[in-house]
C-alpha cells in the first residue's frame, strides 16, 4: 500500500490544524478573517492520495473541525465533496505543477466550504432571503476564499512536494522489500 496514512508525519500534519485554527496569526487575515487551513492542507493530500482517502481524510478533518466550533452548521459534506472531487483530479490528471492551478482550486473550494457553512447557518436561523447578502457571511466567505486563494500557490505547493517525497518514500519502500 501506497497511502500517505502510513506515514506517521502526514498524519501528524494534519494535526496541526487545529493549532493554524486558532493561532491564525494577525498578519494574515483580511477583515479579522483568516485562511480556511482545511482546505489548504486538503487539497495536497487529494491530488497525491486519491479520492477515497481524501474523502476519510474530509470527513475526520470536518469532525475535528466541527468538535473546534460551537455552531449549528458543519464541516463534514462540503470537505467530503472536496476531497472527492479534488482526489479525482488528482488521479485522472497530470501532476498538478503550476502554482496558479492550486490557487484557483483553493480558492474554488474554500469558497464551496463557507457557502455550505452559510447556506447551513441561513436555514436553520429561517432568515429572509432579503438578507441574505447583507448579513455577515458574505462577507466572511467572500474574505476567507480570497485569502485562502492567495496563500495556496505558496502553501499547497509546500504541502504537496512534501507528500509527494513521502509517496515516493513508501513506493521505493515497497519496491524493495524494506
């Protein structure tokens, strides 16, 4: 097996999250809103680990985030969905090389993320659709998806030569016997 959950230090990576969750440092947010690190460090480990463990992989990172917070709406659909989707990519494609392809999928996921957050919170508090985009969650998605957009071709990239050396670690590994 293959999988970068064999690797003590992926999953340990992952971890981490919940510390860039609330130690978001002032610098790097736009209007008190911080990067979604969820989707930051998911979209490296779809594209090199495939579909179904990304999909666990959202589904535990909801769970963890969801246990974080104290809100009626949830995590878990929106990380699955990327998870898949971006696993997909990530098998059918070409290695992703070009940092700008992982903005604009940070980009596109984090804004996927705060939408199904939004759209969460809007139905179960009944508001009217008058307003909707006057309350604070467009702004919060709209804040969130551009800083997450700019910060992945730096971080994603990071991220995702990492786990493609550990990948290559456990292939070589299993090649040899060891």
């Amino acid at each position: 097996m293959s999988n970068l959950y064999n690797r003590p230090i992926c999953v340990a990576s992952g971890l981490l999250l919940p510390f860039l969750f609330f130690a978001n440092p002032p610098w790097l947010t736009l209007m008190g809103v911080g990067p979604c690190w969820a989707v930051l460090w998911l979209l490296p480990w779809a594209l090199v680990d495939g579909p179904k463990s990304a999909a666990i992989a959202g589904m535990l990172l909801g769970c963890l985030l969801d246990g974080m917070t104290l809100g009626d709406a949830t995590y878990i659909p929106s990380l699955l969905c990327l998870g898949l989707w971006w696993g997909n990519l990530g098998v059918r494609r070409e290695p992703f090389e070009r940092r700008l392809n992982l903005g604009l999928l940070a980009w596109l996921g984090s804004c996927w993320v705060g939408i199904t957050l939004w759209l969460q919170f809007v139905l179960r508090n009944h508001e009217e659709p008058s307003q909707w985009l006057g309350s604070w969650g467009f702004s919060t998605v709209l804040a969130q998806s551009l800083l997450t957009g700019l910060i992945a071709p730096i971080f994603c990239s990071f991220i995702l030569l990492f786990f493609r050396k550990q990948k290559a670690l456990i292939l070589e590994k299993n090649r040899f016997g060891r």
